[in-house]
C-alpha cells in the first residue's frame, strides 16, 4: 500500500468507475496494436505511489507500460487494444482513485518550451557579453575592446533574432490593431541599442551596449516565462479535475442490442439506458422506470427531483436512484448545455474589453519616453550639430528608460501571488484576474453548491428517537442514495439495533428490509406508511407506522458565514443569485448573514442582473459551481468556482478553489488588492528610477557601464519589492484542512452505482 | 592578447556545447516530470530491473 492510503476507505466507494467503452472512448491509437489511455490520480504524492500505481497498472494483463508523471499528477498507460484492463478499478484498489483524463486537452504545452529555449540563449548570449564587457569596462586597450565588441555583436544577434522574437511578435501585434503595449517600447529599445551598438563596433567607438540589449531580453524573458509557468501550472490543475460532463451513453438499438456511442452522435429518438449515478447526455424525456434525479448542477435546485415516465430531463442532471430508459429530445448542440454555451458567449463582453495594468501603463509611458528621446536629439543636434553624437544620446536615453523594472513591475508581482494562491489551493487561470478581483467591490454568491455544499445533512437530530435513528442509519448505509448517506453518517451512535436482513431497495421510493417478523421500510412517507400517495418526505417505518420522520438541509460551506463577513469587512456588498427555491436561498442566506438574496433566477437573468449591476459601474465578483452559473460567471468582471463546479463553470471562471472551504474567497480578495499594492509600488518605484535616470542620460553622461548597473539595480528593487507579499504566507490564515479529493467530493453530486 | 586568441573561442564553443546540451534535455522530456524524477532517483535499480524482467517474461 502507499501513503495515498487515505483514499482506501473510499476505494470501496468508487463503484461509479467509467464503463470499458468510456474508456476506450477517451484513448488514443497509438499504432502497432498498441492503446495510450490518460488519467489523472490526484492523490499521488511521493515515490511510493510512483511505485504502486505504474506496479499495480503494469501487473494487469494486456498492459505493456504505465508511466507516471507526479508533476502532473497523470499516468499514461499502454495497452494491447482488445480487452480494456480494469485501470481505474484497480487504481481504487491501491487507494489511489483516478478519473479519465481527454488525451486530446493536453497536447504538451509548446508556447513553454519556446519560451524556455529563447531564454536559455539570451542567458547564454548575455553571460558571455557580461564576460566581456567586464574586460572593456575594466579599461581594455583599443585593440582588445575592438576584438571584443565584435565577439559580442555576433553573440548578441542570435539572441535578439531568436529570444527577441517574443517580444517583436507581440508588439507588431499590437501596433497592426493600432495599440501599445509594453512590447512595444522594449522592442524598440532592444533594436535602436543593437543597431547603434553595430554602427560603433564598425567605426572603431567606444562605447558599445550589446550588453545591455542582451541582459534586458534575458530579464524580461525571465519575469514572462514565470508568468507562464504559473498560469499553465494553474490550468493544468483544473484541467485534471474531474470531469462531470459525459462522454457518452448505452443506447439500446432496436433489435435490443446495445451500443455505446459518444455524446455528438446521439440523436433525437434513441433510446437511452442511463444507469443509477449516469449523467443525463442530452435532454430527453423518461420512457420507462421511476428514479430521483439531482438538478443541482443544472439549474441550482438542491432537493432531487422525482421523475416518471413522460418527466423531461435536462443535460447535466443525474440519475440518483434506479435505473431508466430515457428518449432523447435533442442532439447534444441543441442541449441544455449548448445553450449555456451560447449565452456564455454573447455574455462575455466586459472581461474583453478589460486592457490590462500593464498595458495602459505603455500607453502613458512610451509616448513620454519617446517624445523625451527625440527632444534630447534635437536639443544636442541645436547644441553641437554633431548628428552622431546626438543620436548616440538619444538612443542612450531610449536605452536607460527602456521599461525593463516596469516590464517585470506586474508579472513578478503576479507570479508571486499566483504561487501564493497555488499553495492555498486556488488556481489563477489568468493574471487579469488578479488586477480585475482587485477591483471588485461587490460578491454574488450562488447557493446551491457554492454557498452549500450541495450535500444535505440531517436537521433536527436531537428531537429524534435514538434507537429510530439507529435503525434508520443502519439500513440507510445499504444505499447511495444522498438522503441515506446523510443519515448513516448522523445516526451511527452505537445503539443496538435489531439484525436486518433481505434488505433490496425500490427505486424512487427508499429501501426495505426484515427483522424477524417486522418489515422496515425508510424513503418516501406515502410508500413506506402505505397509504400509496405521493406524499413526500423522509420516514422510517414498521410495517406501515411511523417511528420517525426526518428533515434534511442542505450543508453550508465550512467558514461560510466568516467568508461573507471577512468580505464585508473589506468593503464588499453582497448578494445571492441562485436558481433554487426563494424560500431555501432566504433560509440559507439568513445564516450566513446575507440580506441581498433572489431565488428562481434561470441562467439568462442571472446575467441580466450582473448586467444591470455593471451599468450601476458595480464591479462584480461572481462566485458560482453550477451550469446555470456558467453564463454568470463568463459576464461578470471576475469570477470564481468550486473545483466541484461543471466543466463549463469550472473553464469560464478565472479562479477555481480546490478546498471545500469558503475562506477560499476573501483570501483571494485580500491577495490580489495586495498584489494590486504590491504593482503600483513598483510603477512607483519604475517612475522614481527613470525620473532620476532620464536627465543624467539626456545629459549625456550616460555609458554602457552605467546603463547597465542601472538597469539591474532598478530590476533588482522591482523584483524584491513582489517577493513582500504577505498575505496568504505560511503560517497560513485560514485553517488547515484536508486535500481536496475528487472522489469523496464527487459522492455529493455523482452517486456510483 | 595570443592567449585569448584561442581561449575566447574555446570558452564560447564549451557554453555552446552546453546550450545544446540544454536544447537536447529538453527536446527528450527530461523536464518534463520534475516532482517525479527527484523521486524516481530514489528507486530501487535492482528492484525496478526484476520488475522489468517480470514483465518482460510475462508479455512474452
């Protein structure tokens, strides 16, 4: 066994693992006969799962190799193609449970490597100019300094043609769409200090700043490729979370046959079989059988609703208790989901038109320093006329004011905070998100799943009976159901109870079970007191009398309430938009303290209100798990979502928090205003730096050997001046608890069956 | 001054030859799984060779 050992007891539990034609879905040939099937094992922490996980994966039969990759958290196994081997059963056994991985979303990251490639040369090219410049500094005779500027020009091309690139891309980018951004005045910078460098070099000067173009590409390359490295690290994160969405579904052929076809390919009028714990593929309506189905992913309503034949079912939701046949209504692109899809994109206007701090800061500055270079060319051509001269000044002023602290100012800043969040498990998908929750100054919470963790728990437990509530707990550990997972977590209080036996569960009405003579029976009040209503509500009985009746609530995010106030406390409003009933959402609100609540809400005037709150100039952070939220959370400045949110919430949000506590969200409030401190700091500093340079260098005093202890020592301040973040540093502020794990969070919403 | 005639260059070619090792490592995935290849060095060689053997025979 390994330390992923925790998860064994939940092992048992996984019986909800994707079918062999799921998995088989989500593989990829490899030719030779050969399979490659993806997944992701959270919960591999150390060598020894290294070990247990590629042993156990490598014993079955038909696999010829599994590696896996802890960074990632991934295993990637090969296997003949014929038989699919039990991966994920036998993961679970390891207690190391898994989920399949799309091999298609991860297809090697080469915007990294590019970036790790142009950074290796321009460290390379500036090391050895550094090397040499030291030596022309140190007072080389002429000869030498001549020698060595021409080594330096042939190190420096390479690296301003190969890891320059990155910035000239960007720049022409933005000036072809007739903006600045911040690439713009470096690569102009890079370019003049290159050119004018070459033109000294080949008429015997003196001074030569291929040095300072090189360690600027190199500095810069380095605040960006960390910036990288943290966002996909990030994104990765969340891509590896599970993934709520089917795949595919049994669709019974007309002959009675069964085929297991992907999502896309299911049509209007095929009948579906939709397993207990399957997730409804497109809509549909029910053709044959009773169950429950959970809609709190779909549209936020946490009590299961009942479905019989002719009940419409909407994509997303989930089959809890028996199974169905259910006809589909719609192709998967006319879907429930689909539609999210579209309102999701006509929603996402605000964030678009968001130009981020980085970027309104080249705006200002490039045309002061440009306006500054060219003021200084003509001043020295009015005072000497000697054009070489004032071109070399000129171009010395663009090189010292060349934006190297202001192209780290925000980056670093931003690296730092994500990593921060990283640790506290939050993950920045985006670093706007930062500067925009920065500026948030109003919340809206959804309820179901959110605010609660959409898993009820029991109410009202001191009232109760204990040897009822015993009995009740007894027979409700046979069952998966939500409900019966909530009380055989309550009731277990070691009283006796009588010995059950031919315990079988009836599908949309609850379980039965013999003692001696007595029938029990627990579930829906009209079925288990006989009287062959409709009644709802949660009974236990003997045959046919009440012993007790229970009532369920839903569970609140641990630290809800100090969330909400922690928020308020820094200057938030806030307010609940939620899909569920007005009553549940004014019950749930009044304990966190919200006052500001609406229920009901469908998907579209979710958006509208955030709308209506944006023209009020509210800048507004949405916080949501569910599909009805996906459009939400796309419309609103800045958004946030549960790493048990669907798979749409979860891509449209800019943070996802991978802790079932609510504390998630003031941290990353106080984090990013922090980091929003933490820039102008350094756009401060920026500024203070170039206002002491700029007339030492329009004055002409100014040398390669200044220009580059300049530079550093401004690049230096800027990058110290992030690492004082303090917020969300070890000791950590919220408390410690335990690692998300996918499965015992997956047990509220997806019941294996 | 004779001294640097060659030595510059030498110095050049060896950090070249580093670079292109870097290119190498990095082109074969060698920095792909950080977290895993700091664990993996910890590995049982004689152990991981019997597994191999194991499996080997076993497709065979």
């Amino acid at each position: 066994m390994s330390c992923c050992a925790p998860g064994a007891e939940l092992a048992a539990e996984l019986g909800g693992a994707p079918s062999r034609e799921e998995v088989l879905l989500s593989s990829r040939e490899l030719g030779g006969g050969l399979m490659q099937t993806d997944l992701a094992v959270p919960n591999m922490h150390c060598g020894a799962c290294i070990r247990a996980v590629e042993g156990g994966l490598a014993r079955l039969p038909g696999v010829e190799q599994a590696r896996v990759n802890l960074s990632t958290r991934r295993v990637a196994v090969k296997w003949r193609a014929g038989t699919v081997p039990p991966l994920i059963e036998t993961l679970a056994t390891l207690g190391c449970p898994a989920h399949l991985f799309d091999t298609e979303a991860d297809k090697g990251d080469p915007e990294l490597s590019r970036l790790i490639r142009a950074l290796a040369v321009a460290g390379f090219a500036a090391m050895n100019i550094m090397l040499l410049s030291v030596s022309v500094w140190s007072g080389a005779d002429a000869e030498t300094r001549q020698a060595f500027h021409w080594i330096s020009a042939a190190l420096a091309l390479p690296a301003l043609l190969y890891s320059g690139r990155i910035f000239f891309r960007s720049a022409w980018r933005a000036l072809r769409h007739g903006r600045t951004n911040m690439d713009v005045p470096i690569s102009i910078g890079i370019c003049l200090a290159f050119g004018l460098s070459l033109y000294d070099t080949v008429h015997n000067g003196e001074h030569a700043y291929f040095d300072a173009a090189t360690t600027l590409i190199f500095f810069l390359l380095i605040g960006r490729t960390l910036d990288h490295v943290m966002r996909e690290k990030a994104r990765a994160a969340v891509r590896g979370l599970v993934r709520l969405s089917p795949r595919g579904a049994t669709v019974l052929r007309g002959d009675g046959g069964r085929d297991y076809l992907p999502v896309k390919e299911i049509a209007p009028d095929m009948r579906i079989l939709l397993a207990a714990g399957e997730r409804v593929p497109v809509d549909a309506v029910v053709a044959e059988g009773r169950s429950e189905i959970d809609c709190a992913i779909a549209t936020g309503e946490s009590v299961p609703r009942h479905v019989a034949p002719g009940s419409a079912l909407q994509a997303g939701t989930t089959n809890l208790s028996g199974p169905l046949v259910v006809i589909a209504t719609a192709r998967a692109e006319e879907s429930f989901l689909a539609e999210m899809v579209r309102l999701m994109e006509a929603a996402e206007g605000g964030r678009a038109r968001y130009r981020r701090l980085a970027d309104r800061a080249a705006q200002l500055y490039s045309p002061v320093v440009h306006a500054a270079a060219f003021l200084t060319f003509l001043g020295w051509m009015a005072a000497t006329g000697d054009w070489h001269r004032a071109i070399g000044v000129a171009i010395a002023v663009l090189i010292i004011t060349c934006p190297c602290a202001l192209g780290l100012a925000v980056p670093i800043v931003q690296v730092v905070a994500a990593r921060r969040l990283f640790e506290s498990g939050i993950m920045v998908k985006d670093g706007s998100g930062l500067e925009r929750l920065a500026e948030a100054d109003m919340a809206a919470f959804d309820k179901t799943g959110t605010l609660t963790l959409g898993r009820p728990r029991l109410a009202g437990q001191e009232g109760l009976d204990p040897d009822a509530l015993a009995l009740a707990a007894a027979l409700a550990a046979h069952s998966r159901h939500p409900l019966s997972r909530a009380l055989a977590a309550a009731g277990a209080n070691g009283r006796a109870v009588p010995h059950l036996s031919d315990i079988s569960e009836h599908p949309g009405l609850g379980l039965e079970a013999k003692a001696g003579r007595d029938v029990y029976r627990l579930g829906r009040a009209g079925w288990a007191l006989d009287m062959g209503g409709e009644e709802g509500g949660t009974v236990l009985s003997r045959n046919g009398q009440l012993l007790a009746a229970f009532t369920f609530e839903d569970t609140l995010r641990p630290e809800a309430a100090e969330a909400v106030s922690a928020l308020r406390g820094r200057g938030l409003r806030i307010a609940i938009l939620s899909g569920d009933q007005a009553e549940t959402v004014a019950a749930a609100a009044g304990k966190v303290g919200i006052e500001d609540h609406a229920g009901g809400l469908l998907p579209a005037q979710k958006v509208a209100r955030l709308e209506a709150l944006a023209g009020e100039g509210r800048k507004v952070l949405m916080v949501g798990d569910g599909l009805n939220d996906a459009p939400a959370l796309a419309a609103a400045h800045v958004s946030m979502a549960p790493a048990t949110a669907a798979d749409i919430g979860r891509n449209a949000a800019d943070f996802v928090f991978l802790h079932e506590s609510l504390s998630a969200v003031p941290l990353a409030v106080a984090v990013a205003r922090e980091a929003g401190r933490l820039v102008r700091q350094n756009f401060a500093l920026a500024i203070l730096y170039n206002a002491i340079a700029l007339p030492v260098a329009i004055a002409g005093y100014v040398t390669p050997l200044v220009a580059a202890i300049a530079m550093s020592l401004s690049s230096v301040i800027v990058v110290a001046n992030a690492l004082r973040l303090r917020q969300g540093r070890a000791p950590k502020p919220h408390r410690q608890e335990k690692p998300y794990r996918p499965a015992e969070a997956r047990q509220t919403v997806e019941l294996p069956g | 001054m004779s001294s640097l005639v060659f030595l510059i260059p030498l110095a050049l070619l060896l950090g070249g030859v580093a670079l292109g090792a870097f290119f190498w490592s990095l082109k074969s995935g060698q920095y792909d799984d950080l977290d895993g290849a700091a664990e993996r060095i910890l590995f049982d060689d004689e152990e991981e060779r019997q597994d191999d053997r194991s499996r080997f025979n076993k497709n065979d």
